[in-house]
C-alpha cells in the first residue's frame, strides 16, 4: 500500500466570504465527514501545516500584492478584492497556512516519510496571478510549491496537471515563459476565466510548455480518459517531470452546480491512476495533490475520496 499525506487544519475554516458562497467552509467539513465515515482517513499519514514564508510566497506574488493583502486584511466584516473574492479575519492566515501546507506536503514526500500527498486546503490558488486575487484565490499554493520544489530541493523539473474545470490562469502566467515547469489543463471552454486556448502554448523558453485542452459541456469520463492517455502521457514522457502536482479541483463532476462537465467519482480515480503512472514512471512515485474547487458537497466528498483511493493503491 502506498503512504498517502493529508494535509488539513482548522485555521482554513475560518477564511469565510459569507454566507451562500459556493466556496465556504461546509466544503472540507464535508470532506473531513466522508473521509472519517468510510474509514479512508486511517489509512492517510496526517501532516501538519506551516504558514508559508514570504520570500517562498513573493517567488510568484508580487511584494506589493502580498503587503496590499496584509494593509487590507480586516479585523472585523469583510474586504470585497474582485466580484467573487473577499476576505474575512481568519482568510489571510488561512491563505498562508494553505500555501504553507503544500510546502509541508513537499517536505514529507521528499523526506520519504509519504509517497504523495493530498492538501485539504482553502482558499484555493490557481486563478491567483502575480499581483492579483482572483477566483476566489488568494495565494497561489501549486505555482509556490513548484518554485520551491526546484528553490529549496534542487528538483529540476517539475509537471503541473490541472484538471478543474476553470483554466488555472495564474498557474500559467507564473510558468508561460518557462521551460522547467510544463503546465497541462483541462478544463471547460468557453468557461471563467476565459482563458486557455489550445493556442495559449508558452513563449520564448517555455513555448511548448503550456498545454490546454479546452473542452466542451458534457464532456465526461471517457473523454477526459482519452486527452489525459493521448496528450498527458506522452507530453510527460518527452519532459520526464521530477516531480508532479495536482491541481485538484472537482467540479467538472456531472453534478457540480459551477459548470457542466460530466465526470464521476469514477472519472477522477482514473486520472488519478494516470497520472500516479507517470509519476512512478519518471517522478520516484512523487505527487502533490492540491484542491481548487468542486461545489457540490456530495459530489466534492465523494470525488475526493476515490481520489485518495486511488492515489492509496498506486
């Protein structure tokens, strides 16, 4: 049996942007009840967050961007940062404890105390860009756990798949000229952010390493099976990641109330099976799974467990 990481802290609830918020924090207690009911839990090692320093946060924030949160962090209410995005007292710490997480995931696997591991975190990242809350995101967590995979552990290249149905726009602003970081997406298309074209493929040193797969609505199971088989495997065979990251959002699931996508809880244990088999291929076993979004809460508990089932059987 594998050794699966589960990062989760109370702190993350406490970032609150209100109530009817599709991003609340019912969304990993619901994780947490399913997890604990069916037993998946004692089977996962826990890992304990840190706040993540900011010389790792301000590899992909701007300085400015991070101080402006900090002055506009309240101490009371609530600050509104775009039309879906605000934050609450408790929503900077958890966004630091978020991104900080993912560093303590990185750390066990590279410890060898796990294999891979699972990050229970909020707020979410991949829509976050350099100088910019957006989606719902705060902080990055996967773009600053692949700067500090390479900054703090040598590892040289690292593969970034992201399968929420959202492109991961700050995901790929961080790494679009860059050819250490070869960031794939799927996702529903046209589709908030409005990014991620099949033409969006990198520039300069990075062109080329920036693969999107737009989809369309409805698409499910086998479908994301056949791009991940005919266009992940093989583009990860030609770069050979280091080390591989997931962007682990859950709402391309048939039932999610966002978009409209079709993949079951069946769909995300098979992604995960490929992409735990191009991580024992080329990345020692290694895997950070990071969640973004998924909505509905059933669908969103259910989701995440097949995932940890799956990731616990590779």
């Amino acid at each position: 049996m594998a050794r699966t990481g589960f990062v989760s802290d109370p702190q993350y609830l406490e970032h609150d942007m209100g109530c009817g918020h599709p991003e609340s924090p019912d969304r990993l207690r619901a994780i947490t009840r399913q997890l604990e009911s069916t037993g998946v839990m004692d089977r996962l090692v826990r890992i304990q967050p840190r706040p993540a320093e900011d010389r790792w946060i301000t590899e992909i924030h701007s300085q400015s961007y991070v101080a402006g949160l900090k002055h506009r962090s309240p101490s009371s209410g609530r600050v509104q940062l775009d039309p879906d995005t605000s934050i609450s007292p408790g929503s900077l710490q958890a966004a630091y404890l978020a991104a900080g997480g993912a560093l303590a995931a990185c750390d066990a696997v590279l410890d060898n105390q796990i294999e891979h591991a699972f990050c229970a975190v909020r707020p979410p990242g991949h829509h976050a860009e350099h100088n910019r809350a957006m989606g719902f995101c705060l902080f990055n967590n996967v773009a600053v756990a692949a700067r500090y995979l390479q900054k703090r552990h040598g590892i040289g290249r690292v593969l970034i798949v992201d399968w929420d149905v959202h492109h991961g726009n700050g995901t790929q602003q961080s790494f679009y000229e860059d050819d250490s970081i070869l960031f794939f997406s799927t996702h529903q298309y046209p589709h908030y952010p409005g990014t991620g074209r099949a033409t969006e493929s990198g520039a300069g040193p990075g062109a080329g390493y920036t693969i999107n797969v737009p989809l369309s609505g409805g698409e499910g199971d086998e479908e994301y099976e056949a791009v991940f088989r005919e266009v992940l495997v093989p583009a990860a065979d030609r770069f050979e990641p280091e080390f591989v990251i997931i962007s682990a959002g859950f709402d391309a699931h048939r039932d999610d109330p966002l978009a409209s996508m079709g993949l079951t809880e069946r769909g995300y244990a098979s992604l995960t099976g490929i992409v735990a088999e191009i991580a024992a291929k080329h990345a020692r076993k290694r895997i950070l799974s990071c969640l973004e979004g998924g909505y509905h809460l059933p669908a969103l508990a259910a989701s995440v467990e097949a995932h940890l089932l799956a990731l616990l059987a590779a």
